[in-house]
C-alpha cells in the first residue's frame, strides 16, 4: 500500500481540478499510481454523465476573449445545472482557462479535441463532470475577426459578447467595448438590415398588416405603413440601427462614426446563459 501524501493529494487536485477528498480517495483506489487515479476520476465522470444526460444546463459561465493583436475573439459558454456552480471562482477559471484555448480553434469540434493539460476538451469535460457532479459541457462556440476585435463580459458572467470594427484607429478599443455592452444589453437579432432572414421580415409583416386591418385602416394604405413598422423593426432590432443605450441621441452606426468617421461595426457574437 502507498503512502499518500498531502503534497501528492495537491498534485492531482492541480492537475484535475478535482476536490480534495475526492483525489485522496481516486490515489488511495490507485495505490498511489496517478495516470491511474486521473482515469479512475475520469470514468467517475462518464458514469455521472450517463446519468445526467437528459438534465438541462442553462447556467453556468460565459467567457470573451480576445487575441493579442485585436483582430479574432471567441466567446464561449461554459454550461451547468446551477447557478450555485456556474458562480464558483473555480469553474469560472476554468470557463476563462478554456476560452483562451479555444482561441486557437475554428470550431467547436476542433476545441473539443484539443489538448487540455494532457487530456482533451472532451475529456475534461467529463471528468469535471464526475467532480461536480453536475452535467457540464460547451454551450456556445463563436469566433469573429475583423480589423479591430472588442469584448465585453457582464458582470456575473451571464453575457459575453464580440464586436469587430472596420478599423484599428484612436478610439478603437473604447468604441468596441461600447458596442459590445450595446450588444449584450439590447439582445439584436442581427448587425444590420441585411443579416434579418426574409422569413422573419415576411412574419413582421403579415403581423403589422393584420394590426392594421383590426385598426380599420384601408387595404391600399397597409404596404405603405407596414413599410414603415418595418423600419421601425430594424431600429428596434438590429445592432447598427439600435439607439446607442449611453446616447439616445444617436444611432450605435452614428456613435461609431462620432469616433471615426469612416468607421464601421463589422460583427458581432453574443453568448447568454440563465
């Protein structure tokens, strides 16, 4: 039998981020062996998630993060069952942790087979799972590059968003943060007209003309001001055309311009959970 000491108890807890107790048990099973303790909390993970696999995890932690240069982000989610976990200085480390590497990732498949200190994305996932004992796993995936790449995360970790600029000019790194709180408080559907899909635009539609019509208001006249509730549409919802929330004044593409005047939102990417 092993000796298991408190020095290699916090060796695993480092290398697994599992607790305490749980390490000294997965050592005390392993004799000691650590690869073996690491694939014994990770099988304690596969059952957990077997287990759990049909509950829903709507909280947890979004994370945005940008490359050094400003010109690609990603923002992703790191998804739970309960607030109480998705709250803990730890899971949120690891959302922070996870969302740097996914940096260096196309898509959601590449991320999740990447490596993650000797084991994949995948992998961890699970056997954070076995830790916690919560189903965990990655919610949103989204990256955006352009000329110049801003976040912005809300306090609590509940929203995450991305904005690219046309433009790397004075003012840049500010005007991006703004946007990106703009885009994380007013929820756009869209950047702008052309990103609205038809068949939501012919929803609104039908829907102002029947309004219209329980209004009275003559056949002839419906394409006309149903034209002009849609515009009403696209203020409301897209992100340039949106009132800019720290200057009501001005639209988001006006606030942009007042920075630069030949700057311009290019996209954005939003992650919310709870």
């Amino acid at each position: 039998m092993a000796t298991i000491t408190a020095a290699d108890v916090n060796k695993l807890r480092t290398l697994t981020g599992a607790g305490m107790m749980d390490c000294k048990k997965a050592l005390v099973e392993a004799d000691g062996d650590f690869d073996l303790a690491i694939e014994n909390l990770r099988k304690k993970g596969q059952k957990v998630a077997a287990n759990r696999s049909d509950r829903e995890s709507t909280e947890g932690a979004a994370i945005a993060v940008v490359n050094a240069d400003k010109t690609a982000g990603v923002v992703i989610s790191l998804n739970c069952e309960t607030d109480f976990v998705g709250k803990n200085e730890g899971f949120v480390k690891l959302a922070t942790d996870l969302a740097n590497l996914a940096l260096n990732f196309q898509t959601k498949e590449d991320f999740l087979a990447a490596d993650f200190n000797g084991i994949t994305v995948a992998d961890k996932l699970i056997e954070q799972t076995g830790v916690i004992g919560e189903k965990i796993e990655i919610g949103s995936f989204e990256r955006l590059e352009g000329a110049f790449v801003g976040s912005y995360i809300h306090a609590g970790n509940k929203i995450a968003t991305l904005v690219s600029l046309s433009a790397n000019v004075p003012g840049a790194e500010e005007a991006a943060r703004n946007v990106a709180m703009q885009a994380a408080a007013m929820n756009p559907i869209a950047l702008d007209e052309a990103g609205v899909d038809a068949s939501i635009i012919e929803k609104e539609v039908e829907i102002a003309k029947d309004q219209l019509r329980q209004e009275g208001k003559p056949e002839a006249m419906l394409d006309n001001i149903a034209k002009g509730k849609i515009q009403r549409f696209y203020k409301d919802n897209t992100l340039v055309n949106q009132d800019y929330i720290k200057d009501g004044a001005v639209s988001v593409s006006g606030y942009v311009k007042s920075v630069d005047a030949n700057l311009t939102v290019t996209g954005f990417k939003r992650a919310a959970l709870g």
